[in-house]
RNA sequence: GGAGAGGUGACAGAGCGGCCGAAUGUGCCUCCCUGCUAAGGAGGUGUGCCUCCGGGUACCGUGGGUUCAAAUCCCACCCUCUCCGCCA
C-alpha cells in the first residue's frame, strides 16, 4: 500500500507512482477519496464521543431520568450507525482505488516497459552454441526426465535424477551457506498457507491464477518462499537494533504459468514445481537501498562463483510490479538460446509491502514501518540448466563448477544407469 | 478422525453488562536509600488512527449479533493445549 499522506503532499513520491503507470486521474480520485474518509471518520468519530457520553450518563442516572436518558442515546445512536456505514463505504472506496497505486519507482529507475532496461554490468564469456541444448542433455544423461514426468503429472513436470540431485544439493548447500556468511538466517517456510497471507504478501488479488488452491483445506501452495518470509513479522514491531533481519528461505515453489502455453515447454526452464533460496531482509528506511545493493552483490557472487556469464539490468519502471520501487535482474547468457535469460532478481519494496503487513522498527523516539526487500539466492533448477550449457565441454560432458564441488563430490556429471 | 479445556497488556493472572484500556504480581525505566550487589521506598511503563495538540477514537483470538451501553451475553469461525486413534 502507497502512503496517503505522502502522496498527496510529496511531488516527487506522486511523480514516481505516475512513472509506474498510475494516471494523474487514478491518483487525484484516490486523493479525494481519502480526504472524503477522513472527513466521514470526523463525523463519525465525534458522534460516536457523544454517544459514549450519553451512555455513560445513564449509568450514573437517577431511576426516574433513564427512560429519557435511553431515548436521547438511542437517537444519538442511529445518527451513528448512519455515519458508521458512510465511513465504511468512504474506507472501502479508498482500498479499492489504492489497489491502483503502485509504489512508486526510485529515481535511478529508467522510463519505459519491459525492453528499456538499463544494462549495469557484463561479466564473462559468452559461450557458443552447445552440442546438447539443456534439456537434451537431461535427456541425454538421463538426469532430467521429463518424458515419464507427463505420464504422472503432466506437461511441465520433471523427474530429477542421479547427478542432477548431487548437483541440486549441493547448489542449496552452497546458496546457503554464501548467504548465511551475509547474516542470513536459513529457513524452511511452510509451502501451504492461508488465502489471507497470500493477500497480505501482495500475490492476491493480481497473481491468483498462478496460484495452486486447495480448496477442501482453504490453503494455497506457495510460488516463492517469500510468501513465509514476508509474513513472518506481520503486526510485530521490531527493535532498531535487531535490525537488518535477513532470511534465507528454502522451499519447493508452485506455480500453475497460466497463459505461458508453448513457453519454454522443455527441460526444467518453466516447471510448475521447482525449488528456490530466496533471500529477504527487513530494514529501516535509512539502510534499504544499501540493502539491495548488498543482496545484489550476494546475487553476483552466487551466479559469478558458479562461472556463469551474466547480465545485471536495472528494470525500467513500466515493468517493476506493484511493490517494487527499484528492481535488478541477473540474466544468465544461454548458449542453446543465444541470449541472456532471466536466473534472479532482487527488489526494494521500500514501506510499501510492510504498511499492508504492518510490521515496525521501534527506534530512539518514533517508530516507523520497516522496509523490506526481496531477492533470489538460488533458483535451482534454472541455475542448474545454465549449468548444463555453459559448463558443457565440446564432447557434450559437463563439468562441475568448482565452487560446489566439496558439497556433492562430483567433477563431471555422469550418465544414470 | 473422536473427547475435553482455553484464547485478556512484555510475561503470569483477575475481571458483577455501565465507575474497565482494563486489578494484582513479575519484568522494565527514573529517582531515593545503601561501601558494591541484593533487599527496601516513591513514581512511571501498550499500540494504531484522527487532531483546531486541549483531546477524541479504536483495540481483551477473528467476524457478526443483542443492547442506550459488551472483555463481560448470543452465534459462527480461527487458533492453542490435553487425552485417545493414526502416522513421517
């Protein structure tokens, strides 16, 4: 959620939700809405104090005076159970419109949509087209079995196999253990949560078809660990200087890719089921853009420390999302392709997601709404079919990246069977 | 899945439909006393929102209801705990 107040007095913070795609119109209608609630909560507020008094009163009252007493409350109380539904239409009107709103992007965001990102950095060598394209190597070894996989769950479902679970173990041991070496806690979240988490985490009401729902149990399964680490603090305030928190969240992650048909249907790009380390900090509004920077980094280290060619871009502002004021993306050249495809991606959310889920810093003399950020660590499986590709040699092998080598004994991936 | 108990402030734990934002105890903060510490004494100690900065208002698991008035009565839901069953 925007700052109301803010958006109505701060030029710069209305010009950054405008960048975004919000109409000087939506914005205006959210403003007048919200002066409008404010003053129906007046009017509602100093009738209810009345009404209270009056209350009151009869409780003191002599016998012979109640029944008067009685009929001045119950007239008061009418008047107040009309302002009472004004406000609660005022209050909805405002949660409706604020919907539109989104948080608005930080200055260094480039204008534009999805192809005017700004290109920060290039690091290594772009290999040459492979013998295997990534799923063909799966194939191939035998390691990733998607064939089988459709006749248990259909299309974009994978068995993983053999090497390729050493290899999966040991990137989330290794994921985890650089983040953990940042201060990150490790954490398994639960998979399955409430409709209202997944509301309160910003996915419902805009991603809700992408979503897996058990309806017999009211539980959804979660698309990103951040679900659980976004909710942990919810309604809590948290102390200065307990402050940054960082959490590593481990979790297999769901998600049904509705109107992604045809889409990277081979291998393991696109599956409805993959695991993920997913990074996510709470910090104060003087640290969280020092924050992403740091989660960036880490992301670097993760991608560069396994020797994969990459890309760092800074999204432009049409394509951010709802709750990010700023937003970088990895994208790992992929030889079979050609060209750089999303691996990671790291937020700043500033206050915005924290207002819905009221979580506080307590500092000297105020509190204030936390800032929380957001990051991938290690999407396994895409991380691995980069592997797949920009580690393979001229006879089609696969050598191990150095880095994960103690945590899964292997130097050159074998065929199963 | 079956049976029962319960959800009140940092914690423990009271609370007749009005004088309850809520006793009491512990903890915490300030001060006094005191070689130090402990003990003892005095005062203070929740959060959100609105504000003409005087205040006002809301919150006792959540949401409804009854009433002039609800922590207190009614309904539904959620959660926790105990026992039994099942189980990685």
């Amino acid at each position: 959620m925007i700052d109301l107040r803010r958006l109505s007095q701060d030029a710069d913070y209305r010009h950054g939700a405008e960048r975004k795609g919000a109409t000087a119109e939506n914005i205006d209608t959210l403003l007048a809405a919200e002066s409008r609630r404010l003053e129906t909560m007046q009017t509602a507020e100093s009738l209810r104090a009345a009404s209270n008094k009056a209350s009151k009163e009869i409780g003191r009252a002599n016998p012979e005076e109640r029944a008067d007493k009685i009929a001045a409350a119950s007239e008061l109380k009418q008047q107040l159970t009309q302002a009472e539904s004004d406000l609660a239409a005022a209050e909805e009107e405002v949660k409706t419109l604020s919907l539109e709103v989104p948080n608005p992007a930080h200055e260094s965001v480039p204008d534009g949509g999805e192809e005017d990102y700004r290109v920060e950095k290039t690091v290594g060598d772009k290999p040459a087209a492979p013998k295997f394209s990534h799923s063909e190597l799966g194939e191939h070894l035998g390691i990733v079995d998607s064939e089988r996989a459709v006749r248990m769950s259909g299309s974009r479902f994978a068995y993983v196999k053999g090497d390729a679970v050493r290899l999966q173990f040991a990137l989330v041991q290794w994921a985890i253990s650089k983040a953990t070496a940042h201060g990150f806690i490790p954490v398994i979240p639960p998979v399955l949560v409430r409709e209202e988490m997944m509301e309160l985490a910003g996915f419902f009401p805009t991603d809700r078809n992408q979503v897996y729902e058990l309806e017999q149990d009211e539980l959804f399964l979660i698309g990103t660990a951040e679900v659980g680490l976004a909710g942990l603090h919810r309604q809590e305030r948290l102390q200065l200087d307990e402050l940054p928190l960082r959490y590593a969240g481990y979790s297999s992650c769901f998600r049904r890719e509705a109107g992604t048909y045809g889409k990277d249907t081979a291998g393991l790009f696109r599956v409805h089921q993959f695991d993920k380390v997913e990074l996510f900090s709470y910090t104060t509004a003087e640290t969280s853009w020092d924050e992403l920077e740091l989660i960036r980094q880490l992301q670097e280290e993760i991608v560069g420390g396994l020797e994969l060619p990459y890309q760092v871009i800074t999204v432009a502002s049409g394509d951010l999302g709802a709750a990010a004021a700023k937003k970088y993306d990895i994208e790992v050249w992929l030889p079979s392709e050609q060209r750089y495809r999303e691996l990671t991606s790291c937020s700043n959310y500033t206050d915005y997601s924290a207002r819905r889920m009221s979580t506080r810093v307590v500092g000297e003399d105020s509190t204030e709404l936390a800032h929380t950020l957001n990051g991938t660590a290690c999407a396994i499986g895409r991380t691995m079919l980069n592997i797949f590709e920009n580690h393979q040699q001229e006879d089609g092998t696969v050598v191990v990246p150095e880095v994960l080598r103690p945590f899964c004994g292997l130097e050159v991936l074998s065929a199963v069977g």
